[in-house]
C-alpha cells in the first residue's frame, strides 16, 4: 500500500509543478504582449507629436484618434 501513496503523491507534486509553470508561462506571455502595445502606442504618439504637432488641436483630428485606438484595443477599453 505504501508504493501506491507514493506514486501517488508524485503524481500530485508533478501536476502542482506543471500547472505553475504553466501559469507563470502564461503571466508573462500577458504581461508581454501587454507592454508591447503600450509601446506601440506610445512610439505612434511621440511619432505624431514630432511630425505633427499641432495635429491633435482640432476636434476631429482628436476623434479620429480615437477611433484608432479603439481598433488597436479594442472596443471594451473605451473611455466613455
């Protein structure tokens, strides 16, 4: 009977190692592709801040915007 209870708890410890690591896998995939858009929107601002700088002043220019940043992330991440 004692084989089986350690089988057993080997099994138990290697699926507890396997789902963390597949967790901390995972975290850091998101946490990855979270900052690579942050980036991304950050270098396309200091890009239309250079190039343009007067170009956000106007309204429509300034909805437009918007509009592009809801593309990039997404409907659920609006301000409104």
């Amino acid at each position: 009977m004692k084989a089986s209870s350690l089988r057993l708890r080997i099994a138990l410890l290697s699926v507890a190692i396997s789902g963390l690591v597949l967790a901390a896998f995972g975290g850091a995939s998101w946490y990855l592709l979270y900052r690579q858009k942050i980036e991304a929107v950050d270098t396309e601002l200091r890009a239309l801040g250079t190039r343009h700088p007067g170009w956000l002043a106007s309204r429509a220019n300034f909805d437009r915007f918007g509009t592009s940043l809801k593309f990039i992330f997404g409907e659920e991440h609006t301000t409104e």
